[in-house]
C-alpha cells in the first residue's frame, strides 16, 4: 500500500469551508475568502486518498511515521491542487502572427472576420493525425503539471467537422488514460462559423447536433458542451438552442458568454442552469445577479483579457454579489498562449483585486465545482483524492508577492509525487 504522511506545515491550506457541504460545493460571496488554514498541520494519504488531516501532533499521536513515507513540509505552505477549469489544450499549428497584429492595433474580432483566428486553427488541427494531437498535448500538460495542476480541463472545437472534433476528443481521452493528471473533456463544436457556414449558422448547428453530439454521447468522449455566444458568431437564441439539445442528451453545460460583447450570455447560462459562465468581461449586472441566484459558477479568464488588451471581467463585483467564481487559463493558440499560473494570480491580484484567499478559492474548490468535480477533489479533507502541491515558501501570500514566478516545489497526484 502507497502510504505518504506530510508533516509540519506551516500552513495547511485545507479549502474546506465551515459549512457542510463546503466539501463539494462551491463558495459563494465572503466564502471564498475561508480557506481553512490549519498551522503547523498535517495530511495522512493512504492509496491515493485523504485519510486524516489535523494538527501535526494531533496527527502524529495516532499514525506511526515509521509506517509511512514522510514530507517533511516545515516552513512550507501545503495546499490542494489547482484545477485548470477552461482550456483549449488540443490544437495543432500556431498564430504567432496574429499576436503581433494585435500588438500592432489589429482586435481580435478583426482577424477573425478577415478569415483568421478560429479558422486557422482549424485548418492546421484537422491536418494534425491523431497520434500528433497526443503528443502536441502531452507536451502541454507536462507543462501545467509543473505549476501545480492536478486537473484539468479540455474542449474540442478546432475540428467543426466530425472526424477533427471527435479527434481532439479522442486525444484528450487517451492522454487522461496514460498521463497522471486527470482530464475533464467538453464538446465545442460551435465554436465558430467557418467561411462556409457564414449566414448558414442554423445549418450547421443542426449539423452539430444531430450528427456530431450523438457520436460524442455514445462514446463518452465528453462531459460538458459548450459553445461560443458572442456577436458574429452564435447568438444567444442559437446557443440556446444548441445547450438545450446538448442538456437533453445528457450533458452538462457551459458557455462562452458575454466576452467582447454584452449580448446576454450570462443571463442564458443562469435560465439553463449552466454550471458555468465563462469570460464574462462584459456581463450585466442583472447577468451577474441571475447568476448569483441560479448558481452558475463564473469562471474568469483573466489572462486572455490581459493578452487582448481588454477590459477585466469584474470579478470583484462578482464576489461581492455572492457569485462563486472561478479562475481558469483559457490556454488556446489564439487569445491566450499562456498556461502560466503564476501569471493568472498576479494579473487576479494586482489588477482585478481579488485577495489571495479568494484567489486559491477560485483555483481549488471552485474551480473543482466547475469541472464537476467538487465531491473528489479541490480541496484537503478526509475521503478526498491526495491531489496536493506544497509551496516552497511558508504562505499563500508569496503566491502574488513573488509575481509571475512559479514556488510549486512538489505535485502530488493521487498520493503519489509527481514532481519534485
Ligand atoms: O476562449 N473565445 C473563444 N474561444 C477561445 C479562443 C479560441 C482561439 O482564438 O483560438 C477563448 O478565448
Ligand atoms: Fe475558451
């Protein structure tokens, strides 16, 4: 038997909330400021998962050391893994040269109605064979592992025809077999209109669903469906149509909404019961408080605004709207390059004026409860996957105040270290 003790933290960042059924929901409003620091704690693991976790001579005066493998985690600060709620890790090809047109002036939605963007992707994902897409993505997820990502997420989206959509999904499904960090897949098939398909949105939507969602139900290669409802791409009454077809043929929801422009996606998602809304930098007030109300997580991708120049979603307002939010990447070839953690904290932080607590928050629990997840992993406590990183410093404040640099100095994966 696998059998790991960590020992002496100086903080235990548990994520458990004081609530009962903080364990496997998210926090709300002033909730997500609890992130149940236990000093000088620590964390029993037997065959991957959370056996005690108390005060280190709480917890040593019942478990023998000698029986187990022990970290000693003094001067270090332990907390669960984070979850990378929102990412698009599947795509072959890369759009270098659009980042500099948008360093140049160019928008976003420029390039993607010039032919570029989305379109380009496509193009260089659907030429990519399946056993590259594996290796282009565990590349990548080497990479997110060593900031401290325990789980993830994933969407196709850059096939929009059978064969590529199923592929990306097909890779994301073989990588979740073979490699140590857990992948949640989502179906994105409306993730843009092809040239083709312009002024035929209906069309292909209907393509979409009853031709590709059937084949990725009965495969399972998917949990969650989403699609991107922003002006000139889906509207608010096709997204609707697709995410009602997608929650009857049993998937759970997302959405891309209210991004560039303020066209009601955040109010669609809380009328679906979405689990949740993503990017929301344009989002109503009344979105927010629908969200509020409906549960909707608000998954915030604040690196993407930084890389487009944008606007921050508001995520304070959010919070102090009693929304949960949560805190994602958005790693894609397009608006946001980056998978970089470190960076996503500083830019939560310092611009968009999130405490560190509500931050880790957004990373663990929240972000947990955004890939349906929350009754498993995000945050340390008794019957829970060992998804655990510590820090090389003492607390969660070096996490903003040494910006932009990663201090995850050890990943455990289902009670095993993956990263020293
Ligand atoms: O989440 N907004 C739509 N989709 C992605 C971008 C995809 C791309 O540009 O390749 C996003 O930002
Ligand atoms: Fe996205």
């Amino acid at each position: 038997m696998n059998k790991l003790i960590i020992k002496n933290a100086t903080e235990l960042v548990t994520c458990k909330g004081n609530a009962p059924n903080h364990g496997s929901a998210p926090k709300k409003g002033t909730e997500m400021s609890d992130v149940g620091i236990i000093k000088n704690g620590a964390v029993v693991i037997e065959d991957g998962i959370i056996v005690a976790v108390g005060a280190t001579n709480e917890i040593l005066s019942k478990f023998d050391e000698k029986n187990y493998e022990v970290i000693d985690a003094a001067n270090k600060a332990v907390l669960p893994g984070f979850v990378d709620s929102h990412t698009h890790l599947i795509f072959g090809g890369y759009r270098a040269d659009e980042f500099s047109w948008r360093l140049r002036g160019d928008t976003y939605m420029s390039i993607m109605e010039r032919g570029g963007g989305i379109t380009n992707s496509v193009r260089a994902t659907r030429e990519e064979s399946l056993e590259n897409l594996v290796e282009i993505g565990r590349k990548r997820l080497h990479k997110m592992m060593q900031f401290g990502v325990t789980t993830v997420e994933g969407k196709s989206g850059y096939g929009l025809d059978m064969d590529t959509e199923i592929k990306q999904l097909e890779a994301m499904k073989i990588l979740d077999a073979e490699e140590p960090i857990d992948i949640v897949s989502t179906f994105l098939g409306p993730h843009s209109v092809l040239p083709e398909y312009k002024g035929k949105e209906d069309e292909f939507l209907d393509f979409m669903i009853n031709n590709v969602m059937p084949v990725v139900k009965e495969r399972n290669l998917a949990e969650f469906a989403d699609i991107f409802c922003e002006k000139n791409v889906f509207t608010v009454d096709q997204s609707r149509r697709f995410l009602k077809a997608a929650k009857d043929m049993g998937f759970k929801l997302k959405i891309h909404a209210d991004e560039i422009v303020q066209l009601g996606g955040a109010e669609l998602a809380a009328e679906l019961g979405a689990v949740s809304a993503d990017h929301l930098l344009q989002a109503s007030d009344k979105g927010i408080q629908d969200m509020a109300k409906a549960g909707v997580i608000c998954s915030l991708l604040p690196i993407t605004a930084f890389s487009l120049k944008e606007e921050y979603a508001r995520g304070r307002y959010m919070i102090d709207n009693n929304c949960a939010v949560a805190l994602a990447t958005d790693l894609n070839p397009g608006s946001c390059f980056s998978n970089s953690i470190p960076l996503l904290i500083a830019v939560s932080a310092i611009q968009m004026k999130l405490s560190i607590e509500e931050i880790i928050t957004a990373l663990t629990i929240n972000a947990a409860a955004a890939v349906n997840r929350a009754d498993s992993i995000g945050s340390i406590e008794v019957g829970k996957k060992a998804d655990i990183i510590i820090l090389e410093y003492p607390s969660i404040h070096f996490l903003p105040y040494h910006v932009g640099v990663n201090i995850v100095e050890t990943v455990i994966k289902n009670g095993k270290i993956v990263k020293l």
